[in-house]
C-alpha cells in the first residue's frame, strides 16, 4: 500500500482542489474544476489505487471502495455550485457549496482512517 506521506499529499491535493473552487466562487479565479477521474486522487482511484487497496486486506479495500461515491458527489457538488453561480443563483450556489464542504470533509476523514489502517 501506498505509504504515510502519499495519503497526506493526496489529502493536500484535495484541499489544493478546493482552494481552487473556492478562489473562483470568490472571483480571484478562474479554475473549474475536473471530471472526478481526473484529479489526482481520482487518477489514483481509477488507476492503481484499486490494486495497492486489494494487497492490503479486505479491510482497507472496503475503505478504499467507499471513496468513490463521496468523491464523484463532491466534485459533481463543486461544479453544481459554480455554474449556479455562473447563472446568478446565489441561493443554489451557496447550497452546492455547503454540500461540497461537508463532503470535502468526509473525503479527508475516509484518506485519514485508510491512511491509519495501511500503515
């Protein structure tokens, strides 16, 4: 399985990732966003992420799988509350942006206990 540091950096990426939507929601930028297979975490969850979980027990591969639902949803999430934005619904956006955030979270805590369970 992947080791300490490559969980802290996926984590990083991730929060690299949101920084990034929150900057354009916020008008200092203009990224956004990726297809949820596309982003770092992502590549790693579609790539050979799936056989490092499998190497690494049953437990960690059951962690590893309830990644993906959480990941699409918040990237779909960050998409939702930009083009809301884009078409002046700030009500939907900053909904779209709350649900980004709380998946945001899960998707750390899930990287921290997969991390802990590996090592």
């Amino acid at each position: 399985m992947a080791n300490k540091a490559f969980f802290l950096l996926r984590m990083n990426d991730h929060v690299q990732y949101l920084h990034k939507i929150q900057a354009t929601l916020e008008g200092r930028g203009d990224f956004q966003g990726t297809d949820w297979h596309e982003c770092k975490l992502g590549k790693w969850l579609y790539g050979e992420g799936v056989a490092e979980a499998e190497a690494a027990g049953p437990e960690v591969k059951a962690l590893f799988d309830s990644l993906f639902e959480p990941h699409e949803a918040f990237h779909k999430a960050s998409h939702s509350a930009l083009g809301k934005q884009q078409d002046g619904d700030e009500q939907g956006s900053r909904e779209a942006v709350t649900e980004m955030y709380r998946l945001s979270n899960t998707l750390v805590e899930m990287l921290l206990s997969l991390d802990q369970k590996s090592n």
